[in-house]
C-alpha cells in the first residue's frame, strides 16, 4: 500500500537535505577561503585540488568520514572533517585509498578523531 506525502512532510524533507548539502559543501571547504588563500600563497595547493590532480580524470571519488570531528572540539574551533580528507579513488587505473591532510585546518595538526578516522581509511586499504 503506498501513501502519498503532503506537500508539508515534503517540503520540511527538501529544507533538511538542502541544509545538510549546505553543512556537507562547508566541511569541503575545509579552513575557509581565507585558509585556501594563506595555502596558495606558500605555494601550496589546497588539498582537495591536490586531489583532483592525482585522481584519474572523471573516475569517482568516493570519501569517508566527511563529518569526523562535526562539533567536537569546539574549543578549539571548527575541525572540518577532522583535518583530513580521506576516500577511494583511482590512479592510473588503480583503486587506491588516499589520505590527504588538510593544512588550512589547524594547520594540520592531528586530534583524537583524526587519527580514529586515519586508522579506519588503513583499515579498509
């Protein structure tokens, strides 16, 4: 038996996944535009571009643990993903698991949930 949904229950579903796509694009961004900016300005390039240059060209990426750390260490402030962007993705044709620390994220530095989240990504390699 099926059951329609009201228009109401269907509105407040769409708000939901239109605010967790928007949490979900701000833990991509890692420390900020600001963080992406100081990167840029050492030479460096933000992790996820790192990415896109090392994984193959139109192959799928598929990360874990986007949502490590969420409101933990508030302390400290935000740590984005716990730090580290991690997930399986092809090289050369090859699945690989990658492990790409994110330096406009404390610069780097490791917590607690970074290394659960590290040691979960060898797991599955």
């Amino acid at each position: 038996m099926s059951r329609s949904v009201s228009a109401p229950a269907n509105e407040i579903l769409r708000a939901h996944c239109a605010a967790i796509a928007k949490e979900e694009a701000a833990l991509r961004e890692g420390g900020g535009k600001a963080g992406h900016e100081r990167q840029r300005k050492m030479g460096r390039l933000p992790v996820r571009e790192r990415l896109g240059i090392l994984l193959d060209k139109g192959a799928p990426f598929f990360e874990i643990g986007l949502w490590a750390a969420y409101k933990m260490y508030e302390q400290w402030g935000k740590i984005p993903a716990a730090g580290v962007v991690a997930g399986i993705g092809d090289v050369e044709g090859v699945p690989c698991m990658i492990v790409a620390n994110d330096a406009t994220v404390k610069a780097g530095a490791f917590f607690p949930q970074t290394v659960k989240k590290v040691l979960r990504a060898q797991r599955i390699a």
